[in-house]
C-alpha cells in the first residue's frame, strides 16, 4: 500500500523484497565485480533495506555497495584516483579557506592573486595530487587511440596557438571582456580569414585555452590570459615588431619556442640519424642549426637576426624573473664560510646571483667570470648597484685553466651545465676540479630531471642527502605526470637549441665523477622554484 508521497510496507513485502534485493545485488555482484571479496550477510541486509526504502534498483546496489568500499572489498584503480581527488579537494578547500586564497577560475584571466593559494605547501602539495590523478583517471579512461593522438597532434595544437598568439588574438579577447566576441569581429581587427581563424581558436578551446562562450564567439581563459602583453590590440597588430618589449615575457618565449623550437623538433629525427650529427656533442650539432640551414650554433643564428634575438632576451628575462632573487641564498650555507673566502661565479652572467651574495655576505670575496662582452655589462650593472662593494669582474674561459695561486672556497656554477653536452661539462668541471683545494666546494645550480619511475637510489648506502625528490603517492606517476612537465620540456628544448640537456641525478653524479668530484648532496629548493643546488667535493 503506497500513499503519495510516501510508501508503507507490510512485513511480508519488505522481507521479500529485500530477499530480492539481496538476490539480485548479489548476483550482479558475482557478475559484474568478479574481483571484489564477497561483503558480509548484515552489510548486504543493511544496504539493501536502504536501497528498498530509496527505491534504488539492485543494479544500483552493487555500485552503491562497492562506494561504501568496506574494508574487505579491493578497490578499482579509478576508485583509489578518486579516493585520492576527495582527499586533496577537502585539504586544498581547507587549506584555502583558512588563508583566505581563493581556487582561481579558469574564466578569468591570470592575476598573482589566482596563484597565491600554491605559496601553502599543503595547498600546493593538494593541487599537483589533484591534477596528477584526474590525468591518470583521463589516461585510463580515454580511448587509447584519442590518447595518442594527443601527442601525435602536438604540432597541430601548437600550430593554433601560434596562430592566436602571433594574431594577438588574446589581446583582442583581452579588450572584448568576458562576453567574448563574435569570430568574424576578431578577424576583422587582426585581418585573418574568420573562417580559418575560428577553427583553430576552437580547437584550443577545447582543451580550455579559449572558450566558445556561443557558437562562433571566443573569450579569454586563464590559460589563454597567460600569452597577453598587456598592450592595446592596435597597438601590436600595427607594430608587431615591438609587440614584447616591456612586457613580462612569457608571450615572447611562447613566441620564440612556437617558432624556432617548433622548426627544430621537425628535424629531431633526421638529426638523430645523420651520421655527422647522431653522436655529436657539439652545439652546432644541435637540430636548430639543421633547421635553419646554418652551420653554426644557435648563438650565431641570433646574431644575424635581430629581430628573434630580441624576442629571445625579452623571454629569458621572463623565465629569470620567475625564479625568486635569493633563490641563491638556500643552495648553500654560505653563512659556514669564514670571512675572506673567496667564491667564483663561474660563468657568472652579469652577476645577478653574485650581486645578492655580496649584499647578504659583505665579507666574502667575490670574483665572477664569464667572456668579455658579458663582463663589459657587468662592470656597468654592478657600478650602478653596487658602486662601493669590492668585487673581482673577470673575463675567463672556463674551458681554460682557472687563475693559479686563488684559495677558492666555492666554485659556483649556475646554469650552465645544462648549456652544454658531457663532453664539454667534464672539459670545463676538470679544470675547476684541477684549480680546486681539498676543502673547495663545488656548488651547480641547475634543474634534476626526476625519474617517472619510484627512485630506489634514497636507500642505497651512499645515501646522498637529497638526492631522491618527494614523489607523489601510489598509485600516482612518481613524478606526479605532466603536471610536473616543465623540466622534461626544458630538457628537449635544451637538445633542441644546444644539443645539450637537462639531467637526472645519477646522470649528474657521473659528470661529476668523470671530472674528479664526488657527489656529496642535493639542496631541493623551496617555493616553487625549478632550480636546485648540487653540492660536490674534490674525490
Ligand atoms: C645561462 S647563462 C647563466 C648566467 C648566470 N650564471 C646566471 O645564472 O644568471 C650561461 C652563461 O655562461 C656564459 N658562458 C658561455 N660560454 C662560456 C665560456 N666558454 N666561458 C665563460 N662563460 C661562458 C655565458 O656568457 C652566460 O653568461
């Protein structure tokens, strides 16, 4: 007997139809879930008197049942994803609630404000557990041949977003607000065919870079926001060759990676199996200077085009800025040196490291080195900023023998390992190691590559302090996936302009061993920052 609105039972219907339920979940159970350990009588009886009060179907049952993962029940792999996503929603919410930062919004643009949740390691730590999984979850689920075609369509995406990006279609969408504008008004104002030019905005919108507000009208998202100079649509559209200057830099090393990286990854191959090129480590070797034709290194090829050197700089400044400036104060405890010790900045840029040593330290002994157009900047940069700090600027080749009779402490090497092949860093690490005391540090400051794998090496018995990263937890990639992509990209574009790379940390300790230093400890940097310090003695 059933009322409206509520439904009433005698104790023969209930008993047979929770007999029923029972048979048929159970029998769905068997079907359906042959892994799953069998859940006891009185869970059985528990769940299928709710299921007949809610008026859930057996079917449903099992699904419900498997939900409520009883202890005795094994777990699917996309259950212990979810698992894992609930888990980090509730921290990172948390976590986000007690700082008041708020989770960004996908539809706005990029502030700092939209990123301030990650300087929270637990919120950090939750998002980076977030996105790995539901890149799992996606990994297990999408059809394998979609799945591939991911990567193998990697050059059409990027096609796309150089065409958007070189038609500062951003900085129009930028200016229309977040109603968007219709496709054929966007190619009015940047003078492309709407037609072409739509399809190739719709495709990045459908992996949220872009989105189709309405059919044929595009707005901006947070990931799109990222390639915006901040400058007036005319502005660029009418002067594209002034569109980076003053401007934060990552639309110009998007710029310059869409354009010369792209051309270069088209070569990889037949880079890779030339003869004259598939063993070299030589930068002219390097698959740029292939696809451009030129017998150089991509250094020369900068320098007869102005134009991409520009672009080039204005994009490395952005990638620098990135990094925090005293950055270099956690890669070593420079504090332990005495007063008077002398540390070389070997290929030490301008200095910009140097200049935050000698302010914190004013008692250390600084010498940077580098070649002498670079220490011709730098004589200017540090008489602007630091006119009363005694410093040594010192043109010299690391490729050549260090000066003699210098008592150095610490040989300072920040990135430039990562600029050149094996064979050239054990040229230039030997020759510190030959100018080094017993008691000289050796200190690279540069990007490890983790392993995808979990790194046994943390429990070897050199047991080198830091040398294994924090890894993500089971079952998630140890690397935590493509969330953590960067470095892997830094390592192919290294290949790419340099035909050197990024390393992982055993790949480091037998550079390091071949030049006669031994590998003593890693200094994991805090805060978001991709560089680490690798600290080695003389063997
Ligand atoms: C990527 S930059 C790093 C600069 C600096 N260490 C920093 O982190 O800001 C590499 C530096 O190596 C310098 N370099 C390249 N070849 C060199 C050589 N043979 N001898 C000395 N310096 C060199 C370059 O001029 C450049 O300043």
């Amino acid at each position: 007997m059933e009322h409206a609105g509520c439904r009433m039972f005698s104790e023969e219907v209930v008993f047979d139809r929770c007999f029923g339920v029972l048979l048929d979940a159970s029998g769905f159970l068997c079907q359906e879930f042959e892994t799953v350990s069998k859940p006891s009588i009185w869970e059985l009886i528990l769940l299928s008197l709710q299921c007949l009060v809610a008026g859930v179907q057996p079917k449903d049952l099992g699904t419900l049942l498997l939900s409520q993962s009883s202890p005795t029940m094994t777990s699917s792999p996309i259950r212990n994803l979810l698992n894992l996503l609930t888990d980090s929603v509730n921290k990172l919410e948390t976590a986000c609630n007690a700082s008041g930062c708020l989770i960004p919004d996908l539809h706005a643009p990029f502030t700092p404000a939209s990123e301030a949740f990650r300087a929270n390691p637990i919120a950090a730590e939750a998002a980076s557990i977030i996105c790995a999984a539901a890149l799992q979850m996606e990994a297990i689920l999408t059809p394998p041949n979609v799945s591939l075609y991911h990567v193998v369509a990697g050059h059409w995406k990027s096609a796309a977003l150089r065409v958007c990006l070189e038609s500062n279609v951003t900085e129009i969408l930028r200016e229309a607000g977040p109603g968007g504008l219709h496709v054929n008004d966007i190619a009015c104002k940047n003078k492309q065919d709407p037609r072409k030019l739509g399809r190739f905005i719709r495709y990045l919108a459908t992996h949220h870079i872009y989105r189709e507000v309405e059919p044929d009208v595009f707005a901006n998202t947070r990931i799109s926001s990222m390639m915006d100079t901040l400058k007036p649509s005319k502005e660029i559209i009418d002067h594209p060759e002034t569109k980076h200057e003053n401007t934060p830099g990552l639309a110009a090393l998007a710029s310059h990676h869409l354009d010369e990286a792209f051309k270069a990854s088209a070569v990889v191959w037949e880079t890779l199996t030339d003869p004259a090129t598939a063993f070299s480590g030589d930068p002219k070797a390097a698959p740029v200077s292939r696809a451009f034709n030129i017998q150089g290194s991509f250094w020369e090829l900068l320098g007869r085009d102005r134009p991409r050197a520009r672009r080039f700089n204005i994009g490395m400044q952005g990638v620098q800025a990135l990094e925090p400036v005293d950055a270099i104060l956690e890669a070593y405890d420079w504090k332990e040196l005495p007063g008077g010790s002398v540390v070389v900045d070997v290929g030490g840029g301008v200095g910009t490291a140097s200049l935050v040593l000698a302010r914190e330290f004013p008692d250390l002994e600084i010498v940077v080195q580098d070649l002498p157009g670079v220490i011709e900047d730098a004589k200017k940069l540090w008489a602007t900023t630091m006119p009363n700090r005694k410093v040594t600027l010192e043109v010299q080749d690391f490729f050549n023998p260090q000066p003699a009779k210098r008592d150095v402490s610490v040989f300072l090497l920040k990135q430039v390992t990562h600029d050149w092949s094996d064979e050239y860093c054990v040229k230039f690490l030997t020759q510190l190691r030959a100018a080094a005391q017993q008691n000289t540090k050796l200190i690279i400051v540069d990007s490890i590559v983790p392993f995808a794998c979990r790194d046994p090496s943390g429990d070897d018995n050199r047991g080198i302090p830091g040398a294994v990263p924090r890894e993500a937890p089971a079952p998630l990639l140890a690397n935590y996936g493509a969330v953590n992509e960067m470095s892997y990209n830094a390592d192919i574009a290294m290949f790419l302009f340099f035909n050197s790379q990024e390393r992982n940390i055993r790949h480091i300790d037998e550079l390091l061993l071949k030049a006669g230093w031994s590998l003593r400890m890693v200094r994991r940097q805090k805060g978001g920052t991709y560089l680490h310090s690798i600290e080695a003695t003389p063997i």
